[in-house]
C-alpha cells in the first residue's frame, strides 16, 4: 500500500473518530502522518483529510491546508450537525473539493452527521419563546435530537464502505 496520512480538523470530537476510524482500517506502519494540518503529512502520496463543517464547508485554516496541497490522492471526510440529506452532504463536500487544487485526484469522499454541544440546544430553546420562530425551533431541536448518537456504528459502518472502494483500486 502506498504511504499516507491522516489529517483533520475537529471541534467537538466528530471527525476524529472518523479519523480514529480510518487508521484503525488502514496499516498503520504505512501511516507517515496522523494529526491537524501539517506539512509533514505532505510526505504521504495518499491524504485522508477531514473536516468540520462551517459555514457550508470546511473551516477557514483547513481550507489554507487544501490549497498548498499538489499532486496527491485525496479522501475527504466529514461532520455536519445538520444530517440525513445527501443533498446537504454533497454541497458540503462540493465547497471543500473547490479549495483543492486540480493538480490532486478526489479518490473518494464520506460525509455524515456528528452531535453538536448542548450550547447549540440552549440557542434552539430560547427560540420557542418567540412565537414566529417556534416551527423553525421545534425542527432544530428534532435535528439536535437525532444528532446525539453520531458518528454511530452504522456511520463508521458507511466510512469503512466508502474507504474500501479506493484502497481496492
């Protein structure tokens, strides 16, 4: 197999598990690097990169990463507290693949929900005190709800899927 690193960005915890993940799935003695972004991983040929999502991609400091990244096999990965829609997921991962220079290939890519902190909760709460934002609050806080659980079993379960479709090429 050929050298690789795993980098990622992660603020409550959600994509390094995802990260934890794919070490654990892939041999670690061909593991040059494993960590938040760092030239060092740049010694790798293939880059699992992960991410948080903010504001629709991916944070600022990750995306300065992507950008002096060249001629490299990329998997991208990744958290959004809002889940359950493909749709959603592909945009995300469609902002991140632009930061990418074309000189690199997406061999793959994984996306799912993560839990969000109890602060965000608290926000969803007091917006059902005011009445016109009460629908759109009860929606967040069903969002919120479901969030708890992730990553899950099932979202490692999808992570080793997607992975192995690019390791078996």
């Amino acid at each position: 197999m050929e050298k690789y690193a795993i980098i990622y960005v992660s603020v409550t915890g959600n994509t390094e598990k995802l990260a934890h993940a794919i070490g654990n799935m892939l041999p670690s003695e061909d593991c040059v690097y494993f960590g938040k972004p760092d030239g060092k991983a740049l010694e790798a040929g293939r880059l699992y990169i992960g991410f948080w999502t903010d504001k629709g991609g991916c944070d600022a400091g990750l995306a300065d990463f992507l950008a002096t990244i060249q001629k490299k096999e990329i998997f991208l990965f990744g958290t959004a507290g809002f889940g359950g829609e493909e749709e959603y997921f592909n945009r995300i991962m469609e902002n991140v693949e632009k930061k990418i220079n074309d000189s690199n290939v997406v061999i793959g890519r994984y996306m799912c929900q993560g839990k969000m902190p109890v602060s965000v909760r608290e926000r969803y709460e007091k917006m059902m005190q005011t009445p016109s934002m009460k629908t759109k609050a009860e929606e967040l806080l069903e969002n919120f709800d479901r969030a708890v659980s992730h990553p899950d079993d099932a979202d490692i379960l999808n992570l080793e899927k997607a992975i192995s479709l690019c390791t078996s090429k």
